[in-house]
C-alpha cells in the first residue's frame, strides 16, 4: 500500500476475509484497521459508496 499512496491513492482498503479486518490507508495519516462487521465509507473520494463486510 505505501507505493499506492505514493503514487496518489487518497484511499485504500485492503480487506483480509480469513482475519475478518480491513486496514484503511489515507495519505499522510496512520493505518486504521476495522473488526467485521463493518461498513467502509467512500468518504469524500468516492460520495454516497458504501461497501458492508459482514461477520
């Protein structure tokens, strides 16, 4: 992920099943990592997406 975010990616979810967690990368900002359930926002660089992980 870091030579995506190097290249420009404003977002990325990088969504492992078998752990049932999802790292969140943002530029310049520290990984955030989510337990399933959860639902993944777009936030502003993809308006109104929505992506639901379920148990």
């Amino acid at each position: 992920m870091p030579d995506y975010l190097n290249s420009g990616l404003r977002l990325g979810w990088l969504i492992n099943p078998q752990g049932k967690e999802v790292e969140i990368y943002r530029p310049n900002q520290a990984v955030e990592t989510a337990k399933f359930p959860v639902t993944l926002s777009g936030e502003t660089i993809l308006p109104n997406f929505e992506l639901a992980l379920p148990l």
